[in-house]
C-alpha cells in the first residue's frame, strides 16, 4: 500500500494510492489516523481494512491534481549511515578519506524534511552542495533491543531519500549532522510503500540523475550493512519510535567524487523500483 500526504485545494490531508488516484483515509475509514506513522502504528487490521475500502472505488483525486508533501514531516528522528555501499567506499578511499570498519551513523536534523517535488535551497555559505540518493526506511514499531532475525517485524514502509549534504560543512566538523542538516536537505517521498509490498528491500534499483544525466546506479543488494543489521544496530543505542526515519547509505557516483556540486537550476531525479521517485529543482538561497 502506498500512503501519501498530499495537499489540494489548501487542505493537506493523508491518502491511499490506488490506480493514480489518492484517496483521504477519512473517506475510507472513519477512526482514520491523522498521521501515516500512526497508520503504520496501527498494524496490519488497519491496513486489511484501508485495502477492503479502497477497492470499494472511492473518487479521491488523481494525483495529477495534488502536490505531495514529505509523508512523514513529524519524525523524531531522522538517521542516516555513511559509506554504506563499498563502491562508494571505495570512492571514498580513493579520495583519501578514512572508511570505517564499523557502521558510521549521523543525524540529519528533522527540520530538514522537505517534499519529494520541492524547490531544495542552495544556502549561501555553501559551494559544495552535492546529492546522495539512499533508500529510506519508516519505523512501524517502538522497540528496543532488536535482533537481526526480528529487525523486519518493525520496519513500517520505504520510501526515495535524497542525503543532501553540504560537503564544505560536511568537512568542517568531526560529526557529519551540520553537513547534512541545512533546512530543506531532507526530501522524502513520493510515499511511504508498506513493507508488505516489498518483496525484498535489498533487491532494489536505486538510480539518480542530474539534468538527466545518470550519476548514480546500483543494487541495493551492495549494502555493506543490509536493513536488519543497521535497525539491530540503533536498537542497541536507542528507542526506535513510529515514524523514525533511516536513510540506508548510498552508492558510487556523489558529487564530490567529480568535483561536480549542484548550481541553481540543476535538477535531481532519484528513483528506486518499486517506490516510485522524487525529483527536486536547486535553487538559490534568495535574500
């Protein structure tokens, strides 16, 4: 199931996806939550019942009528792992940067969560403003202490994620939070697709494009840590609450690799089979 935030009319409300149409989950059901984590909270009887409604036919909008919204603008938390995939780790190596031998994670502040179709903003007191496209994972349930075997059993949905970073910030700092924490640096979306609509989470395409260009392309099958064993991980750390985000890494092809960073009026397609895509405008910091 696809669950969408979107906003028509001057209303914003949440929706189902179904056949290019969305459809407000108050005309599907009547205890309908107000946010798609509590609808992912809520487990499978809320989404058996959403599915029963949904093929009863309700109008709703085509989506060609509405703008998208980040699904999950009131995360808590939004986590990200660096040099995730060993090309890019071998970029990184290349490049004469330390990889780590363990899981290297960050914050991206949650003030930066931005739509999946959004203008992102080119701040002023950066030059090196570069792109990272990652798949990115929903918490379903709160939990601690999980194992790799169980990891699964929490995971709410995915959706498309663009890490943008700031890399002069980036580099600036022992913690890589203030790179990657610049207000709208955090598009998400188009959706949040279910986990039971993902066969396979690391048998995914993820590919981006600059203008059209292609820069980066690879499976998700490369992780270095898969899914399971980064939520595992975090447990250990923390509370994983509904509604938490996770950014799973990125491939070879960054900007940075090619001293290649993005200038106002580039435009950044990332797309994952099976999710759908988020493409986003750079612009100038105005005033």
């Amino acid at each position: 199931m696809k669950l969408a935030r979107y906003t028509v009319n001057g209303r914003t409300a949440i929706g189902v996806v179904h056949h290019h149409r969305v459809v407000a989950l108050g005309e599907l059901v009547p205890d309908a939550p107000a946010t798609i984590s509590e609808v992912l909270s809520a487990g499978a009887g809320l989404l058996d019942r959403l599915a029963k409604a949904i093929q009863a036919g309700p109008a709703g909008h085509s989506l060609s009528e509405v703008h998208l919204e980040a699904p999950v603008p009131e995360a808590r938390k939004y986590l990200a792992i660096g040099m995730n995939y060993e090309d890019h780790a071998e970029e990184a190596r290349r490049a004469g940067l330390q990889v780590p031998k363990t899981q290297l994670w960050f914050n991206k502040q949650v003030t930066c969560i931005h739509g999946p179709f959004d203008p992102v903003v080119i701040p002023r007191v950066s030059d090196k403003v570069d792109y990272e496209a990652e798949l990115g994972v929903v918490i379903g349930k709160r939990c601690r202490y999980v194992s790799i075997e169980d990891a699964r059993s929490v995971v709410g949905g995915y959706f498309v994620a663009n890490d943008v970073t700031a890399r002069d910030w980036q580099q600036a700092s022992p913690t890589f939070t203030l790179g990657k924490s610049f207000d709208t640096h955090g598009p998400i979306g188009p959706w949040v697709v279910t986990d039971d609509e993902i066969a396979d989470p690391h048998a995914l395409e993820i590919r981006l494009s600059v203008n059209g260009e292609l820069r980066q392309r690879q499976s998700t099958a490369q992780m270095i840590h898969n899914v399971w064993q980064q939520i595992h991980h975090l447990s250990q750390v923390m509370t994983l609450e509904p509604g938490d985000l996770i950014a799973t890494g990125t491939c070879a092809g960054v900007g940075i690799a090619s001293n290649r960073f993005l200038e106002p009026g580039d435009v950044v397609r990332v797309e994952i089979d099976q999710i759908g895509h988020i493409e986003n405008r750079f612009v100038a910091e105005s005033g």
